[in-house]
C-alpha cells in the first residue's frame, strides 16, 4: 500500500511520501487555527500566509500557545533564522517559567513543613513548660516537708528528704538545659535553613548576615570563656 500511495504522489503531484505527509500534518495542525484566530477576539488577525519552511517550523510552538504566538509577530516579515530564533526563545521562556513555578511549589512544601515544625516545636515547648511547672511544684512541696522535718528535729527524715530534694532539684536543672537544648537546636537549624535560601536570593546580603551572625558567635563565645575565667580565678 505504502509503494503504490508512494508511486501515486510522485506521478500525480510531484510529491515524495515524505513531503506528502508532512503537508498532511500541517493541514492537521493549522487547519483549526484559522477558526481559533478568528475566535480569539482580542487577536483579531486572519491565518498569515505561510510558507511552507514558516509552518513547518511553526510546529515546533506547542498548540496551545500557536494562535497567540501568531498574532504576537510578524511571521510574513520574519526571515526562517528569525522565526526559529522567535520559537527558541518562546520555547526557552516556556521552561523557564515552568522551572519557575516548580522551584515555586517546592518553596511552597518548604514552608509548609517549616509551619508544621514549627507546631511541633510549640507543641513540645508547652509540654516542656508543664513538665517543668510540674517539678517546680514537686521541689516546692519537697521543700516544705524538708522544713517540717527540720522543725521537728527529726535528723533521719531530714537527711532523706534533703536528699530527696536535691534529686528533685537536680531533674528540674537537666529538664530545663534539656528543654533550652532542644529549643536552641530547633532554630539553629531553622536560621540555617533561612540563610541558605537568602544565599540563593541575594549572595551579598547573605555574605553581610553571616559575618554579623559570625561576629556574634564569637562575641558570646569570648564573653562566656572570660567569664569562666574569671569564676575560676
């Protein structure tokens, strides 16, 4: 079938197959643009004549930006380099814009798992914060039966209850370095997080961030070593 279609193009209309099809396909991809041109009111323009180098490159422009492409510009007064120059760019302008939006969606994921962190870590701190209430009250109530007992010249009870009181002090410390911590750890990372999406926006203001965020690291760095120092001497 194909030898005989073949045969029958190049006797009849002096077309290879290949041409032949191509021509189909262009008939195919501009034969409803016509009617979406003189749909799209504000484009107002008629199919341009074409020739057939201009719509064979014209496909290269996905269908559903062709109609507006071609109203944008002068397609008859275009040369092929500058027609294809044009597809190019609205091509790269296309990938651009979809490179974009992902890197705009991915922002928007980001921000969202920050949000969720950010519940967590509240969440957690009111947890923190009830548990240390809870152990301050504890070391309270350790502390009145510590004077009770002292009152009372009981010396045994004493002992066990100051005991018991310094292991209830000693749990309210470690429960508060733990919770400061944990705190401490969450927004380093965050402020990590934050300085590097700065880097990626604005690499001087970064630079200026970093050098102050630097500085005040080694400030508190030197305060608190001289202070050690000092407690030492």
């Amino acid at each position: 079938m194909t030898t005989i279609w073949g045969n029958w193009l190049k006797e009849s209309v002096g077309f290879s197959q290949n041409r032949a099809g191509k021509l189909m396909r262009l008939y195919e991809e501009f034969g409803s643009l016509q009617s979406a041109l003189g749909d799209a009111g504000a484009l107002g323009r008629e199919l341009p004549n074409l020739s057939y180098t201009h719509a064979l490159i014209l496909l290269g422009v996905p269908e559903e930006d062709r109609a507006q492409f071609i109203s944008d510009i002068d397609i008859e007064g275009m040369t092929t380099r500058e027609l294809e120059q044009a597809v190019n760019d609205l091509k790269q302008s296309k990938q651009e814009k979809e490179g974009l939006q992902k890197a705009l969606a991915e922002e928007k994921e980001n921000n969202i798992r920050l949000a969720q962190e950010r519940d967590n870590l509240k969440k957690e701190t009111n947890d923190l914060r009830k548990s240390k209430q809870e152990l301050q009250q504890d070391v309270e109530k350790k502390a009145m039966e510590n004077k009770k007992l002292a009152e009372n010249s009981n010396l045994k009870s004493y002992q066990r209850v100051s005991n018991e009181l310094a292991a209830a002090q000693i749990k309210l410390l470690t429960a508060k370095i733990a919770f400061c911590y944990e705190s401490l750890d969450k927004v380093f990372k965050e402020l990590t997080y934050e300085m590097d999406l700065l880097a990626k926006v604005d690499s001087q203001v970064h630079g200026e961030y970093k050098k102050m965020l630097n500085g005040f690291l080694i400030k508190a760095m030197e305060a608190r070593m001289g202070g050690r120092k000092g407690g030492g001497e």
